[in-house]
C-alpha cells in the first residue's frame, strides 16, 4: 500500500489553516494587506501536527507557557520541551515537521513568502542565497515583540499606520537575515543618511499624501534605496523613523486644521489618513497632551 503523502499547506490562503487546526485563528491579518506577511493568533486545543510542508516560512511565536511538554520536529531536527514565553520556532518553506502538545496552546504564526526578503533587503545582499536555518523553541526577545506588536496593531484595529507594519516586517527580515540564515548576512548603513535632495523629495512627498496609507516601499523608491536602508537613513537624517514622522507631522497638521476652524474632527481625521476618529484622538492626546476636543475649546 503506498504510504500517505505529506500535506502541502498554502498559507497565503487564510481557509488553508483549517488543513492543520480544528480551530480558526482567533486574530489573522489576511484582511490587512501586508504584503506578503501574515499573522494569525491561535488558542487551539490537545493535538498532533502530522508531517507537512509550508510553501511559506513560518515563525511560530511562543506566547503563553504550557504545563506539560510541547514536541516539535522540522527538518532533522526534533525537541521535546517546556514552552517558554519568548520562545520561537523558525519552520522555513519546503521543510517538514510536525508538533504535538497536551493541553489548550495560545501561540502567534508568523507567515510571510520567501521574495519578503528580496522586497524589504533589495539585491545588494545576493538575496537568492538565503537559506532560513529550522530553529526550535529559541529565546529571541526581538522576534517575540515584533510577533506581539502586530498582533496589537491587528487588536486595535490598525491604530498605526502600514509605515509601522512595514518597519516592524523589515526589522524582522533584517534580524532573520543576520542571525537564522545559512549565510549570515550583516546590513552596513552608512552613517551620512540621505542626500539632502532625496530627503527633500520624500518629505515633499509625505506632507502632500497624507491621507494615504503610505508605505515604505513607496518612500524608497522616491529616495532609491532599497526599503530596509531607507528606514535606517530616513531615521539618520531626521532622528524619526518614517512611521514617526509621518504621524507627527499629521499631528501637526491637525493641530493647524483645528485652529482654523473649518473642519470638523471626523473631516479632519478622514482627510489625514487615520482609518478611525478614535484612532486620530488616542494619537493626538498622546502626542499633544489633550483631546482634539479640549484643544478646540481652548
């Protein structure tokens, strides 16, 4: 009798977890439009994983303890152990493995396709060599609070902005890239930031698209450098990351909107790109230190 062939899972297609769990992601940000990366937040029941491949790489975030072992395979490797808050484990595309645990598990999976490295890095790093190495339960605290951060932003219903999505994406490559591939790749930025003229264009850029939901990408082709560099000389140059100064400057701008008067708050919210009027007011009085409202009155 032939043996049963492994699952080959497509994660790029949100109805495709169901293949593996008997219960649907309490969070997923298929709906998000990532580009190319997926979370989903998982509390599923006792279970064994049977073998099977990922055509995506695949970061599974340990969120919550277990009280009993947790086994996990992938690839050669296997490991049976107490599941630690802070743990990872890297499962990369085309690599077989398979867990089982004992008890209710709450844990993140970070999904994302292998050409996320060729859109964030660019083709300076000779980006078709990359290899992701299978990791097992690894304290990495970076990772665990990128996992955490995205989970938030899908939780508050997108209070940042995709800037934000997209660094938190590019610090996770850049991090994979150094310390999990097969070639460990360093990024040296140089320290002089962008030429004043492209920090000029993109910042002219910004300030007249503000009721877009900007992306990194978009920035650096403006300033052209590959999108992992420009966050990092962006940041040189103005001592804010993009996604910082994209809010500021919003901020700022709705300050001078309010003074004038002529727009009320849920125009002035829509009109500078906030996805929701609680979102502009949670922004605002964090950065201002009063409500929209109170700052109109006074």
């Amino acid at each position: 009798m032939e043996a049963k062939k492994p699952l080959v899972i497509d994660f790029a297609r949100e109805e495709n977890t169901q293949m593996l769990y008997p219960h649907k992601a309490v969070l997923s940000s298929y709906t998000a439009n990532w580009d190319g990366l997926y979370l989903q937040y998982h509390h599923q029941p006792p279970q064994e994983i049977s073998g099977h491949y990922s055509k995506q790489h695949r970061i599974i975030v340990h969120h919550y303890p277990l009280p009993t072992p947790k086994l996990e395979w992938v690839g050669e490797l296997s490991q049976s152990s107490q599941v630690i808050p802070g743990t990872i484990t890297i499962i990369p595309a085309n690599t077989q493995n398979g867990a089982y645990w004992g008890t209710e598990h709450s844990f993140i999976v970070l999904i994302f396709e292998s050409d996320l490295f060729a859109q964030h890095i660019g083709k300076s790093t000779d980006i078709d060599e990359v290899e992701l190495l299978p990791t097992l339960s690894h304290p990495d605290p970076l990772i665990y609070s990128i996992g955490l951060a995205l989970k938030a932003e899908l939780e508050s219903n997108g209070i940042g902005s995709r800037l934000y999505v997209d660094s938190l994406a590019i610090a996770l490559t850049a991090h994979l890239l150094q310390h999990y591939s097969a070639q460990k790749r360093i990024l040296s930025i140089s320290g002089t930031g962008l030429p004043k003229s492209k920090l000029r264009e993109v910042i002219e850029y910004i300030h007249h698209h503000l009721g877009q939901d900007l992306t990194v990408a978009q920035l650096a082709a403006i300033a052209q450098v590959s999108p992992n560099y420009f966050s990092a000389l962006f940041k040189q140059s103005t001592g804010l990351a993009p996604h910082q100064y994209l809010l500021r400057y919003r901020i700022a701008r709705a300050k001078q909107l309010l003074r004038e008067g002529e727009l009320s708050i849920a125009d002035i919210s829509y009109h500078l790109g906030f996805s929701h009027q609680s979102h502009f007011s949670q922004h605002f009085k964090r950065l201002v230190g009063t409500s929209p409202k109170t700052f109109l009155k006074s």
